[in-house]
C-alpha cells in the first residue's frame, strides 16, 4: 500500500484520534503503556492493542471500537466513557452530539457539521422543549 492510500482524506473525521493522541501526550504514555492502562472495568480484560492505538494515532486504517475497547479506553485515557463514545460515534460513524442550550437534553446527528445556522436554529429550539422545567 502507498503511503499516500494511508494517508487520511481532508475531510476525515478524528474526533477519537485527536482525544487519544492529546491525552497519551498529557500522560506522557508510550502505546505500549497506554494499552496496559486500558483495562475494561467490566470483564478485567486488556482489548486495546498498542498495535491498533499506533494505527489510530497515526492516520492508518483500522477496525472501530466495540463497547469493551470504548469502555478500556476511557480508563486508560482516564476520561468519561461518554466523551469517548462521543469522539468514535463521531470518527467512525459521522454522529455527532447537538446539545441543547441548557445542556440538559442532546441529540445524536448524522454529520451535524453539514446543517446550515437555520436547520442547527431549528434543531435547538426543538431540544429546548424536551429541556426539563420551565421555559419562559
């Protein structure tokens, strides 16, 4: 394979590669000792490889996340599950998080990234009306 087939498209999304490569900066973590942080707190079990976080880090292709591996790398990026599984939803599958102006209630978007200032209006006001109490 070319380098340059490797290489990610300009318009490749890497929310979970850029949070993983900013957080294996700030802990000052080699792949290899990141891996072994990442330990599912649910089964004790080590899914992330040293391998597969090279591969991300570094823009080459790999397979996303499963729950186990999502769930370990919270742990071991020590970060909350939620902002991990907002990153990949958004890498490998084009979700985005839309929250509304309380921060109460948020919605999962296809490619939110696309809508126009009136569609991400319209959307806002929405999520405002399934916001808990009262909305003058």
């Amino acid at each position: 394979m070319a380098a340059e087939d490797r290489a990610p498209s300009p318009s490749a999304r890497t929310q979970l590669t850029d949070l993983v490569r900013e957080r294996k900066a700030a802990l000052g973590l080699s792949y290899e000792r990141l891996a072994k942080r990442c330990v599912d707190p649910e089964t004790g079990e080590m899914p992330v490889k040293s391998s597969w976080l090279h591969r991300l880090v570094t823009g080459l292709p790999v397979i996303s996340p499963d729950l186990s591996q999502l769930q370990a790398l919270a742990a071991g990026l020590d970060v909350p599950l939620g902002r991990i599984q907002d990153a990949a939803g958004a890498q490998f599958f084009g979700i985005d998080v839309v929250p509304a102006r309380s921060g109460e209630v948020r919605a999962l978007v296809e490619r939110a990234d696309r809508m126009s200032p009136e569609q991400l209006e319209q959307l806002l006001r929405l999520l405002d009306t399934f916001t808990p109490g009262d909305q003058a």
